[in-house]
C-alpha cells in the first residue's frame, strides 16, 4: 500500500521532505502546504499542488500523515497539536528542555482524535536519543557526552542576523578535539560549556558598522555565545554565498562505562554523524517515522510518541523476512 503523505512548510525542511519522499518506495507525496501565497510557492514534484495552509480541511481522507516542517521556536507548539486533531503527524520539535510540555498538549490533541503524532524527530533529539538509550541500557555505569559539529547552527546563525548592523550571519559549532580524544580514550573528563566547544561565526556587516562593537555584542550573547569561545570573522556578501551557503552539521554521542566485576574493562560506544545537509538529513529521519506512525495506526494506536516509541522494523520499508535476511 502506499502511504499518502502532506507536507506542511516550504522552507529547507519541507524541500529536503520532497526530496526524500522520492526515494520512498512505499510513500508518495500527495499535496504541499504553506502560509506564503501557494502561487509564489514552486516545488520539484511534477502535478503535486500546493495549497493554502487554511484549505487543511479539505483533504482529510486524502492524506495518511503530515509532516510538519516548521520551526520549534513559535511554529511546531501551536502547529502540531492543531493538525494532531486531523491527521496522523510527524514533526521535529528540537527544543530539549520544553518536550515533555509539547508532548502532553500533543498527546492529548491526537488520543481525543484518535490520530498517532510522533514528535521530536530528528538526529538530535531522534537518533542520538537512541543511541544515548541504547548506550545507557548496555553501560549502565559510565558517562554520556554530545559533541555538536563541525556545523552550521541555524539558530545560533538567526540570532546573530537579529543584531542592528548585521546583513548575514553564519555560525558554525566546532568540537574541542583534544576532549573528544580524552572522551574516547576513556578518561571520563569533567568538561565545561568552554572545554567542549568553540564558537566560528561569519558575519557580512552594514556598511559603514562599527564592526569592533559587533563583534562585542556577538561574544557577550548570552545563552548563545557568552559561554564559549567565540570568534567573529567579518566577510563580503560574495564570500558568504561562496564559502558559507550550504548547511553541513553532524557530531558524536559517546558513552564511556566499565564492566567487569571489579569495574577493570573500559568500555566505549560511539555514534558518529557527518552530514552534508542537515535539512536533508533530518527530513529523511521524518519521512521514516512517518512510515511508522502509519503501521502504528494500522495497528490501533493512538497518542503522542517519540522515536523510544517505534519499533525499529517500523521505520524501515523492508518486510521483517528481508530484515531478518539482510540485516540481522
């Protein structure tokens, strides 16, 4: 059966969801929604329309799952428990601190519509929350590390741009090598917020901008930058299109724990991410648990869940014979 997906959102999440929908066997992309006038909106997909985000409605029956591709800071909050009480849906609700506050609204939203929602997808949180789960299962004494990067962080990026004086920004996120290198031999260092990693930021200024000033007030950003160290590189609009306009990112999770019975063995587990796009990639880990939010509901499900949630066979197009075959 193939599985009739929306995407809602036409910014770089929703053009890499078009692009990863392509390489699903199983899926095919049924309409694109956006906020924008849909005739200043143009997608890749040939015959697929796009529609106001109002005209939601008018394709219940139309669509298996939503995936929702619009931002966590104001978008996803409001968003996602609004269509969770229409449709099946995905999103990728990445601030940390505040999902378990999003998953109850979203929760109850889905349970009262009978509808399945899968929330927080993504490489973090999504896939390294996995990998921090399995790590921690399997070494239950030892220490968890994240290290974010090399990458573009669009957030930390947005911010910068939000600075009078500022045209464009880019921010990448460097891991500190020497202290991934103790994590990995096993040491179990303490680290700080400044010993784990560095802050690059690229800045095209206004002319005429007091760049030593813009440089201060970048460094000093608190919850941004105020806790790293932090460089500030002033550029030309032609060296930000050149040299800065993809969207690169990755990183590691990594456990360090011992075993034994005295505790002698020391034991590592890493999982390692380089990726080129990060949009792609996170759109790609959308359009997977979009497959299982659908055999869940194939199966009576309903309610809120996470990635802890889907069974991995679920997320795969493969019957559990080819799996059993090829991967096992």
């Amino acid at each position: 059966m193939t599985m009739r997906i929306g995407i809602i959102g036409y910014g770089n999440l929703g053009r890499g969801a078009e692009s990863a929908l392509r390489l699903a066997p199983d899926m095919e992309l049924k309409a694109v929604f956006t906020r924008r006038d849909p005739r200043t909106v143009s997608i890749l997909s040939q015959g697929v329309p796009v529609l106001p985000y109002a005209d939601l409605g008018t394709m219940k029956g139309e669509i298996d799952v939503m995936l929702l591709c619009g931002g966590s800071a104001t978008d996803l909050p409001v968003m996602t428990p609004e269509i969770a009480s229409q449709f099946h849906v995905v999103d990728s609700f990445d601030t940390h601190a505040n999902i378990p506050a999003h998953f109850a609204a979203v929760d109850a939203a889905a349970k009262q519509a009978g509808k399945v929602a899968v929330i927080s997808v993504g490489w973090d949180p999504g896939l390294f929350s996995l990998n921090r789960l399995y790590a921690n299962a399997v070494l239950p004494q030892g220490t968890d590390y994240t290290f974010w990067g090399k990458g573009v962080s669009q957030g930390h990026s947005e911010a910068i741009r939000h600075i009078p004086g500022v045209l464009d920004a880019r921010q990448y996120t460097v891991p500190i090598e020497a202290a991934v290198e103790q994590v990995r031999r096993g040491e179990n260092p303490y680290l700080t917020t400044r010993q784990k990693h560095t802050r690059e930021c690229f800045v095209v200024a206004e002319a005429g901008a007091d760049l030593e000033s813009l440089a201060h007030t970048i460094k000093t950003m608190p919850n941004y930058f105020a806790d790293y160290d932090t460089s500030v590189t002033f550029i030309s609009r032609e060296e930000m299109e050149l040299d800065h306009s993809s969207l690169p990112h990755g990183g590691s999770v990594i456990r360090s724990g011992k075993t034994g019975w005295e505790g002698q063995t020391v034991q590592t587990i890493e999982y390692r991410l380089a990726l080129g796009s990060n949009p792609e990639f996170t759109a790609s880990i959308l359009v997977a648990a979009a497959r299982a939010a659908f055999r869940l509901a194939e199966q009576g499900q309903k309610g809120c869940k996470t990635m802890f949630d889907l069974p991995p066979a679920s997320l795969s197009p493969l019957s559990p014979e080819e799996l059993r075959a090829t991967m096992l």
